[in-house]
C-alpha cells in the first residue's frame, strides 16, 4: 500500500502571507463621526486617540496609521475623503488589517459595506469591527456583516425619517433656519430668530439700490469688488448666481418659503427642487426685513422684465431698453460723439436706423433732454395722482372679478373629466367584448379629439386667470409706489424711471410719449 505524507500549506489563502511569517501585521484604524458638533468632536478625537493606544499596544501588529472623516454621513462612500485614502492605501498593499468600532462606523449601506469588504478580502486585506466582534476572514463574518449592515442601513433609514419629520414639523410651525455662516445680512438672534447685521445688510440694500439704478448682475458684482467689498463666504470676487440669489431670496423682505427643495433618496442624500411633490410653507413676517416688500416687488417685476427682453437689455444704463423708436419700434440705444475731445457726449438713437432700406426719421436726442421731459410728464401726472388712483383701483376690481372667468373654468374642467371616463370606459369595453376595430377607432379617435379640445380651451382659460390675477398685483403694486412718490420731481432719479416707465415712445418731431405702468400716457416736449 502506497505511502501518503501530508505537506503542509505554508501560505494563507485569504492574507497571501506565509503561515508561519514573523512579519508583523500592518493595521490601520478608521474613526468617523456624523456631525461637526463640538460633542460630536469630543467622540471624533476619542476615537482617534482610542485605536492609536489600541494597535500599538499588540505586540503583534505594526501601527499604519488613523484614517479619519469627520462630519459625513456614513450612508454613502462618495464623499468621505479618510475612507476613500484607507482603501486606497489598502488595495495598494500598505495595510493587512483595518480595525474600525462597528458596522455602522464602517458604511449605513448595506451595498456599499459588502462591495468594499469583497474587494479587500480579495487583495488580502483583513476588517476587524469591535464592538460586533467580526473579523471578515472568518467562516461566518459575512452572513454577519450582511445582517449587521442591513439593520445600520434601516437604522439610518428611521434616523433620516425622524428628521425629515423634525424639519417638516419645523416649516409647519413656522420656524424659519438660515445658513448664517453663508447667508448675508443675518445672524442667529438670541431668541434663535434671524437678526440684522447691519454692516452686512447696508451692503443688500446697496445690492437692491443698483439692480434698480439698470446695472446688471455682472455690473454689480464688478462695482462691489472695485468697493472692496467681500462676498458672503469671504472671498473677493462675487459671482453673478449670488447676486441673483441675494436679489430674488424672500427673506430680505422679512418672509420665508420653506422647503423649497427636499431630500428625495436617504442614502445618497440627494436633493431636489421642490416642485410641489412636497407641501411648502410661506411665513409671512418671520423676521425683521432688510428691504421693504415693495422694493423686493419691484425689483422681482424688473427681472421678469429683463427676461424678457433678453439681450435686447445692456444694462449699460438705466434707460436701456425702455426707449422706442415711433418708427420701426426698434430701441434706442447710446452712441458716443466726439468721444476724443471736449465735446464729447451721448446721445440715444434708433438701434434700427439703418436696418432698413428706409431709414427712421426720428431724431437723436441725448440724454439730459430725455431726463428734463421725464420729470415734466412725472410732474404733470402727479398732479392727477388721486384720479390716476381711483382708475387703478376701479381696474383692479374688473380684474379681480372672476365669477364668469371661473364658471368657465369649472365647466372644462367636468368636460375633461367626463371625456376621460368615457375613453377608459372605451378602452375597457373593447378588450372585454367582441367588436369592430374599425368602429372602435373612429370611436377612440373622436373621444380623444374631444377630451384635447377641452384640455386646450382649459389651459387657456387658466392661464388667462393666471395673467389676470399677475397684471392685478403689478396694478396693486404700482398704486403703493405712486402713494409713496413726492409730488414735485427737481431732479432725476434712476429708482423712480424704473419703476414707474414702462416705456418712453420717441416721435418723429422730438416729443416724447412716456407710458407709465398703469397705461397712463402723458406727451411732452421741448
């Protein structure tokens, strides 16, 4: 009978190592904590000190070093930096073993924990979770981590529920949270409501001052760098998006509309812009204003007109697109004369002057002339400002009057309900019983020819109670900025042009037609 002798493995199949190495094993550790509160880093620099002290004091092993993250949510890998060096390093062959305090310490995510142990596993690399008593190379540390995994993932579930519920039950009462580090012109007050900063808020309303003044959100950010001054995060230079968001944010005029975005996976943490999947809240005066509400209305007026303007405004200035040719109804835009001597100036002509085969026949006209006969129709329609008034708000009322308007409305919209029902019923009856195609079709057909023409004629007449009710709030709008209009003008005022024009008409004989925002027209000339 043949003689069997066993030779024995000298290598570990899971650590590649000889079985018998006097080499010391090269352990890491890995601390992480989810939030930056100073409790919070108290726990961080425990944990740190903890598995330092820990893997140095095993003779056995060879201390790495302590990776680390601090306030990152363990739910994904993407973003925590410490993590992503430690396998990293892992992979590379620097580390054999990574001691961390639990599951949850390592990921909440179930995919993620077991992608990431496989993967070391693979090169060799060894994880070891305390407080579970887990060493990844055992028989049963995966079925482990799996179970272990799964209910720090359920518990991050619950914990992100738990607060969405919070921050929910917090925009339903009311309470309104700023990010202050970020947000200009507030601090977290005493009572934990917002509080005026008022160095930061002179720098809004300077803000607000200049959008109205005609520049743009570039010219803006330009003349607050010549200034010096810095933007909200502390820098130097000021982004067109920060201006923008400064100018259309609602809580400089002392409200807020909560949850304007929401989370929509736990895990990755993504968020969205709220687009009615979610309630919102708006509370009105929950905090003391930095700008008056009718200023932020204009200024929210101004950009939509800007947009839609598009490239037609320059923003060079406050006259910019406001002044048409009677002609063509081309804009006037600015042109330099004599621009390398004394006599220099700038005059405003007909953009479309020369566009054409026929050129227009209104005149240039500068812009001190434009001023001097803005403030003379400014004062000859002030003095029917009372009158103006009353016509406003005898307008206003036919707007509002939207009793026909919505009768209309609620009929469509039973028209496009009973359509519907009759194509499912349609739809229904012809895959449970025998019967023509050809009928069905021109049925089917019919039905929905039907239900587009009442869908279309609903949408139109939404939408003309949507405009309505728009053109109701810019005439609610314009009679509080006449209310608050000195009676007399002596010199020109960028502000009151913008609010009040909505355009100035050049004629052929030099006068000019300037049509105020109400529709009242006043013609003036030399």
């Amino acid at each position: 009978m043949p003689k069997v002798t066993m030779i024995p493995a000298t290598i570990n199949p899971l650590t590649h190592l000889p079985s018998v190495a006097a080499r010391k094993r090269r352990v890491a550790g890995y601390a992480r904590v989810s939030t930056d509160s100073d409790e919070q880093f108290t726990s961080y620099e425990a944990q740190v000190d903890y598995y330092t002290k820990f893997i140095q004091s095993k003779p056995e092993w060879e201390f790495v070093k302590v990776y680390t993250d601090e306030g990152i949510s363990g739910t994904n890998t993407k973003r925590r930096e410490g993590f992503k060096e430690m396998i990293t390093d892992a992979l590379d062959g620097k580390i054999d073993l990574i001691v961390t305090k639990s599951v949850s310490r390592f990921a909440r995510n179930t995919v993620d924990s077991l992608v990431t142990i496989r993967k070391l596993k693979e090169n060799g690399v060894e994880c070891y979770f305390e407080k579970e008593g887990i060493y990844t190379f055992d028989g049963k540390g995966e079925l482990l981590i799996t179970i272990m995994s799964s209910l720090a993932q359920e518990e991050s579930r619950s914990i992100s529920e738990n607060i969405t519920w919070g921050q929910r039950k917090s925009f339903s009462d009311g309470k309104v949270h700023l990010p202050y580090k970020r947000f200009l012109g507030y601090e977290k007050g005493e009572d934990g409501r917002p509080a005026v900063v008022e160095s930061e808020a002179r720098v809004v309303k300077l803000i607000y001052g200049l959008f109205l003044e005609g520049k743009t959100q570039a010219g803006i950010c330009k003349y607050l760098e010549e200034l010096g001054i810095p933007s909200p995060g502390g820098k130097q230079t000021w982004s067109k998006t920060t201006i923008t968001s400064i100018l259309q944010n609602e809580k400089y005029k002392g409200d807020a509309l909560l949850q304007k975005k929401f989370t929509v996976d736990f895990l990755e943490k993504k968020m969205k812009p709220n687009e009615g999947e979610v309630p919102q809240y708006y509370v009105t005066g929950s905090h003391p204003a930095i700008i008056e509400p009718d200023e932020w209305e204009q200024v929210q007026a101004e950009f939509a007109r800007r947009k839609t303007l598009g490239k037609a405004y320059s923003g060079k200035s406050v006259l910019s697109a406001k002044l048409v040719c009677e002609d063509c109804g081309a804009f006037f835009g600015p042109k330099v004369w004599h621009s390398t001597d004394q006599y220099r100036r700038t005059i405003w002509q007909c953009n479309g002057k020369f566009a054409n085969e026929e050129r227009c026949h209104t005149p240039v006209v500068d812009t001190e002339t434009i001023q001097r006969l803005f403030i003379k129709a400014y004062n000859l329609m002030m003095q029917d400002r009372v009158q103006i008034i009353k016509q406003c708000e005898a307008w206003r009322a036919r707007l509002m009057d939207f009793g026909t308007l919505d009768a209309d409305i609620e009929r469509q919209l039973e028209e496009t309900q009973v359509v519907a029902e009759l194509v499912k019923a349609a739809v229904k009856e012809n895959a449970s019983t025998t019967q023509s195609q050809e009928a069905y079709l021109k049925k089917y057909e019919a039905l929905t020819e039907r239900y587009e023409k009442a869908a279309a004629e609903l949408e139109r007449l939404q939408s003309l109670r949507t405009a309505r009710s728009q053109q109701d709030k810019k005439m609610e709008l314009y009679i509080r900025t006449l209310k608050k209009q000195p009676e007399v003008m002596h010199d020109w005022n960028d502000t009151i042009w913008t609010v009040m024009i909505e355009k100035a008409i050049v004629h052929k004989d030099g006068q000019i037609t300037f049509v105020f925002q109400n529709g009242t027209e006043i013609k003036v000339g030399a």
